[in-house]
C-alpha cells in the first residue's frame, strides 16, 4: 500500500523539500486510513508513552520494525531508552487490509489471498501487543537531559506551516513529541534531506539510541554537536 501512495507525494515533496526539512511538519499531517496502524504502534510501544517520558519519536521504517527513542526522568534522574519490537507491527495492519480486501494479491484466484493471509498470520502472535520487545536504558547526565530537550522543544516549537513539508511513504517517517505544561508538542518528518535540521534532529535520536547501546562518549559527543546545530543554526 505505501508503495502505491509514494509516487503520488514525489512531485510535492521534490518541490517543498529543500527548505521545509529545516522544520518539522505538523503531526496530524498524514495518510488518511493509517489511523488504526498509528494507535497499535502506541499500544505495542505504550512505555515511550508513560507520564515520565520528556521526549520521544517514533520512528516508522517502511520495511524494518518500527522503533521509539527517547529521554525519561525518574526522579531527579535522567535515561535515555529505546524500544524496538521483533516483529513488524505494520503487518498487522497489512493482514487487516488483506482480509478485507482493501489490498488484493496477483492472480487469477482468490487462492493466492487466502495463501498470502495464511503465510502473514503464521509469522504474527495472535494480538499485536504480545510482541517480543527489545529494550535498552541508561543513565545520563542533566546537562545531557537538558541539551536535549532544549534540541527537542527548538523543533517542536517551529513546525512548519502544511503547505510547506514535503511527505511520503516509503522511506521512513519520524514523530516527535515531548509534554509542555498541560498540552503535548508534536511534529513529523519523512526521510529529511541530508544536512537539513530535521536530519540533524533524526541523527542526534539516532545517537542517543546508540548510546545507550554502546556508553560510547562518542555518542554524546554526537548528541550536543546536533543539538548545539539545532538550536543555533
């Protein structure tokens, strides 16, 4: 399906890309009918969604599980984390479309649906939210806490109007979030130009994933140049 829609998006996005990627798209800027996919993803990764979470993004690979980055606080303490499920919970939605018949296999029967829906469901637990997941944590320090969130509320305070983000489905799309006083900021990104802000944005998420894989200090060397070129670029 999100091959079908991609060629529609290219001429927009190939037009508004360049200098829209310097901020984020508005969060409801999206496909219509993947609402449902939208709400599984927050199921199955609901802990990137717990009271103590100051920032976050989902990424949303088109081929890959799906994953959330984030920072929470417990306490006076700040961990980075990330989430990633072991199965793609975007064939769920697949299997869904399939069985209704909104996505239809080549062929000259119905046999090759029924086959397709068999092989999708024998690789998928019986409900999305019995998903193996992989986690990881670890502390970091409140200077590094800070130097994201200021990162992240910088984006997420200067989205960019709806006419001017560029979008698609293939590739992959990046929802950020983070809670202000008694409302949630939220911005979107699909496959940002390389050097742009929003690619600086995805890369520094990317390097908090990864030091929480690693405790490289290269990695949080990584983090406060980007968010450094966030905010003062």
């Amino acid at each position: 399906m999100k091959k079908r829609l991609f060629l529609a998006c290219m001429i927009g996005c190939i037009n508004g890309g360049a200098i829209a990627q310097d901020r984020l798209a508005p969060a409801d800027k999206q496909e219509h009918g993947l609402e449902t996919y939208r709400e599984l993803v927050r199921r199955v990764l609901g802990e990137a969604f717990a009271p103590d979470v100051k920032a976050r993004v989902i990424v949303e690979p088109s081929f890959q599980p799906e994953l959330a980055i984030g920072l929470r606080q417990r306490g006076a303490s700040f961990e980075l984390f990330s989430i990633r499920p072991t199965k793609h919970i975007w064939n769920f939605q697949l299997l869904d479309m399939m069985k209704t018949g909104k996505i239809q296999t080549l062929g000259p029967s119905s046999r090759n649906q029924e086959a397709e829906i068999k092989k999708l469901e024998a690789g998928l637990p019986n409900n999305p939210e019995q998903i193996p997941l992989k986690r990881c944590k670890v502390s970091v320090e409140q200077s590094i806490a800070k130097t994201i969130l200021s990162a992240w509320s910088h984006m997420l305070q200067n989205i960019a109007p709806d006419d001017e983000a560029p979008f698609g489905l293939d590739g992959e799309s990046y929802y950020f979030s983070m809670p202000v006083s008694d409302r949630e900021l939220m911005g979107q990104t699909w496959s940002p130009r390389q050097g742009s802000r929003a690619d600086k944005f995805v890369r520094m998420s990317f390097a908090m994933r990864d030091f929480c894989q690693s405790q490289r200090d290269s990695d949080l060397q990584t983090i406060s140049s980007l968010a450094k070129q966030i905010v003062e670029d």
